[in-house]
C-alpha cells in the first residue's frame, strides 16, 4: 500500500511499478507531492531513514 502526489515524481513511480507487471488501484493525491526518502549510512550495518514531514503524500495512508 502506498500513495504518490498528482505530479511527475508520483507519475513516474506509478509508471515503474506498472512496467513490473504490479496492479496499481487508486488516484494520485493531487493536494499533496510525492516525497523521495532517502537513507544515511551511517555504519556498513545501519542506516537512517530520513524523510520531510507530515504534508507528503505517503504520510496520509490509510489502510
């Protein structure tokens, strides 16, 4: 379960998981963008997740 905003990144997302032959359901938020996490190393066996806040698109799922 996921979710993108109406823009390219949440397009191109969308547009990566259908060419893996996933069944993608649902509409892209069009008041929130899609966010890009990324991960600090910081040890070969750690890493620290780190994303923006609360206005993101993924951080309004709901199962």
């Amino acid at each position: 379960m996921g979710r993108v905003g109406a823009d390219t990144w949440g397009q191109r997302v969308l547009s990566e998981l259908r060419a893996e032959d996933l069944t993608v359901v649902g509409v892209a938020d069009p008041d929130a963008p899609t966010a890009l996490m990324t991960k600090e190393r910081s040890t070969p066996r750690c890493g620290i997740p780190q994303w923006p806040a609360s206005w993101l698109a993924f951080a309004v799922v709901c199962p």
